[in-house]
C-alpha cells in the first residue's frame, strides 16, 4: 500500500511539474508571437544597406556617401543644356555628308544629331537654325554650339550666337519624409524666400552664388543654377543634414505608396519645373570664350 501511494505521490507531483512546463511554454509563445510597435522609418539602398542617422548628418563631410542613398532618394540629374538661335537655314542632308560624328533620320526625328568630343557633347540641330547643345557643364554646352557655328562659317553659313538659354533646373530628388517648411524658414530666414500664401514650396539660397534650392512639404527638391556635375552633389550633400533636421514627424510614418502620390504625378513636377525656368532663366549670363576657344570646329569628312 506504501509502495502505491508513493507512486501515486510521484505521479501528482510529475503532472504538476508538466503543467509548470507547459504554462511557462505557452507564456513564452505568446510574448513572442505579440506583435511589436512598427520601427521608426530607415532609409534602405536598393541592396537593403540600411542609412543611419549619422550617415545623413555627416554626408556633408564624406560626398562619397551621397552615391549610396541617391537611388533611394529618386534624384535625377538633368545634363547641362543650351539652347541657341543661330538665325540661319541649314540644309540637313547636306551637314551629315560633310560632318564627322553625325546621324539625320528625318524620317524618326526632324533634328541632325551631333557628337563632339572636344568639348565632349552633343547637339540637336534643326533646320531652322535652332541648337540644342548637352554638355558636362554649362561652359561645355555653350562652347559645343559655338564650335558648330564656327564650321558652319567654315562652310558659307552665316549663324549668330543669338540670346542663349540654358536649363535651369539641374537635379530632382524626394525625401521619404516630408518637410516643416516653417521651422526651416524659422531656422534660415535669411537665406529663403518663403510665402505660403503665394507659393507652395520655400527657395534656400546657397552663400555667394545664385544657386537656388526649392523645397516642397512633400519632400520634393528642385537643384537649380549649378555650374557643373561636381557642384550639384555638393549643395545636394550640404542640404540633405537640412532637411532631415526639419523633417515633418507627422508625415514621417507615411507609407511609400502615400509618398509617391503625395509628391505628385510627372506633370505635376514638369508643370514646376517650367515655372522654375521660366523665373530664373536670365539669372544665368554666359561669357563668349576666349578667342583661341572660340575658333574651335567640328571635324569634317575628308
């Protein structure tokens, strides 16, 4: 009798210790399955590399850094760009025989095509002596055209370099979060031009230049009147602790559907993009070359 009540004893006991088990099990299952408050948003490069807090702050000092998040920001860079009236008729068919480096498929597109290396860019030319030239820079884009009308004297044209435009718009890129215009203007008031009852965005002049940087609450960035490549990732290294410093936390948690439609569709962007050149197209003054530079030509099919 003894010998059964002990193990009866043994046995209570053993369930006890399963039950303790299992309730420690199951305690143990729930805390990890109970869903945790979503993170604070990181930036992630498109090979998931994540983009620290200090990464953003410090890019002004390392411009290195600005290659690995500008696909994630979006930004496009736009190519240096002039545009000429040269007042004189060129017959196309007549320039691709006689030009090196040429290509006229009237039948795909009205313009003959042109590719110069010395300065390296390239122009669209039209028959009513219209020139657009794309270069590295705006010296380049400018100095490509003239080379043009200089072989076109060459060969009995006549072109002027008349009033020369050039974009003024040099990259786009979007901030996933969006941006307290107030407490920027509040922070930098002498270097904005800010009136929301006029203008949806806010421009930040950049020291001694006339670099312009437009800023939307969206987050959406138009870098505008920037001399060369080198020049733009600099004021674009230099804004981005700026922005992110007045980062709008009521947008931060928006999703990146919402952001892409809160930013606007293409024509949206384009439509500012127009109004932005149409306001500082004359800020840029262009200085003729000097008259070695200037008497350099295309080269012609021997």
């Amino acid at each position: 009798m003894l010998h059964g009540s002990q193990k009866a004893e043994d046995g209570t006991i053993m369930q006890r210790e399963s039950s303790g088990k299992l309730k420690r099990k199951r305690h143990n299952t729930e805390s990890v399955c109970t869903p945790l408050p979503p993170p604070p948003p990181l930036l992630k490069t498109a090979n998931d590399t994540l983009i620290s807090d200090f990464d953003i702050l410090s890019i002004y000092s390392d411009i290195s850094k600005l290659n690995a998040i500008e696909e994630h920001l979006n930004l496009l860079y736009r190519p240096f760009t002039c545009f000429v009236k040269s007042r004189c008729n060129y017959k196309l068919f007549e320039l691709e025989c006689l030009l090196s480096n040429t290509r006229y498929e009237p039948h795909k597109h009205p313009a003959l095509f042109v590719r110069h290396t010395n300065p390296s860019c390239s122009l669209r030319v039209y028959d009513n002596g219209n020139i657009c030239s794309q270069g590295h820079s705006y010296d380049g884009a400018a100095l490509g055209a003239q080379c043009f009308m200089n072989t076109m004297e060459q060969l009995g044209y006549s072109p002027m370099f008349y009033h020369p435009k050039f974009n003024v718009v040099n990259a786009t890129f979007c901030m996933p979060f969006g941006i307290n215009l107030e407490n920027f203007n509040g922070e930098y008031s002498g270097d904005c031009l800010y009136n929301p009852e006029t203008h949806p965005y806010l421009i930040y002049k950049i020291h001694e230049s006339n670099i312009k940087v437009a800023i939307f609450p969206v987050g959406y960035v138009y870098v505008m009147l920037c001399s060369n490549p080198r020049c733009t990732q600099k004021v674009i290294s230099n804004i981005l602790p700026l922005l992110y410093r007045h980062r709008n936390v009521e947008l931060e948690l928006m999703s990146e559907r919402e952001r892409e439609l809160s930013s606007g569709d293409i024509n949206f962007k384009l439509l500012w993009e127009n109004e932005f050149q149409k306001a500082y197209q004359n800020t840029l003054k262009y200085l003729k070359p000097q008259e070695q530079q200037g008497q350099q030509q295309l080269d012609l099919k021997l």
